[in-house]
C-alpha cells in the first residue's frame, strides 16, 4: 500500500480543499458536499487525529443543512412563489441547459433557469404577467440557494483549517 506523508497529504486535502472551494462556484454542481468529502476522507487517512470528531460532525451538519435545503426553506417562505410543479421543472431544465448553451460563469445558468420558467408558465397559462412573476420568483429562489451553497461551503472549509491548525 502507498504511504504519504502526514505533510504531503495536508498539502493534497487542503489543495484540494481550495479547488472544491472554486468548484462551489458551479451552480450545477454539488458545492457544500465536495469539501466536506474531501474532509472527511482526509480524516479518516490521518486516524481523525487532524480533523476532529467534533470538527467531523460540524462539517456534517453543515453539509446536511445545505442537502436538505429544498426541504426545509419552503417552510421559511423562500419558496411560497406560487410557482407549479411544471414552471419548476422548465426552470430546472431551463437552468441546466443554459449552462451548458450560455458558456459565461453563471450567466448562462440564470438566463436558462428564467427562461424555463417564463416559457413553462407561458405554454400553461398564456399570462404574460404571471410568466414574468414566475421568472422573477426562479431567480430569486436561485440566488438564496447559491448564496446558501457558496456560504456552507465556505463554512465547511474554515471548519477543516481550524480542525488542522488546533491539532497541529
């Protein structure tokens, strides 16, 4: 089996750590849950001896507060839109795609998520102020749980580096 070096292998989790960092800025990608698995892999190569039980459990529920978000920010009114499943659904795939067609950071994401839901709730209703309601309620859905994602996992790093620079 490959030995690392306690030091080497600080350098790769943290450098990896900073990559998930920047990755957090993907909108389709899963941000908050990377860095905690680089964390928690890096706990368990060094026997929890850098990155603490306590820190371990921290970082956990910080990832799960972000996995779940969907379910508990309704109850917070962040989705009381009045948005339908389908206008949903458009404004997922409009997201999805936009990323992809609209190359530009971000950019691309959020003009294929409003997009989705105008045209969903245009094909629906035929209201085009109901549409431009929809899209205004997508993207500010969008920007609470981008905002939520990059913070987490912000949160999440700065757990790993006090863990490491407390047991140093």
């Amino acid at each position: 089996m490959l030995e690392l070096s306690p030091t080497l292998l600080l350098i790769l989790a943290t450098a990896m750590m900073l990559v998930t960092l920047v990755l957090a800025f993907v909108p389709i990608l899963p941000g908050p849950l990377m860095p905690w698995a680089v964390a928690i892999v890096y706990g368990v190569f060094t026997g929890w001896t850098r990155i603490t039980p306590l820190a371990a459990v921290v970082m956990t529920l910080l990832m799960l507060v972000c996995v779940t978000a969907d379910y508990w920010r309704p109850l917070l009114g962040a989705k009381s839109t009045g948005m339908g499943c389908r206008t949903s659904i458009g404004s997922f795939a409009g997201g999805f795609i936009g990323t992809f067609l609209i190359p530009i950071p971000l950019l691309g994401t959020v003009i294929g998520l409003v997009a989705g839901a105008l045209v969903m709730e245009m094909a629906q209703f035929g209201d085009l102020q109901k549409a431009m309601g929809a899209g205004k309620a997508a993207l500010r859905m969008f920007v609470v749980g981008y905002a939520l994602n990059i913070a987490i996992s912000v949160a999440i790093f700065m757990v790993y580096v006090i863990s490491v620079l407390t047991t140093g």
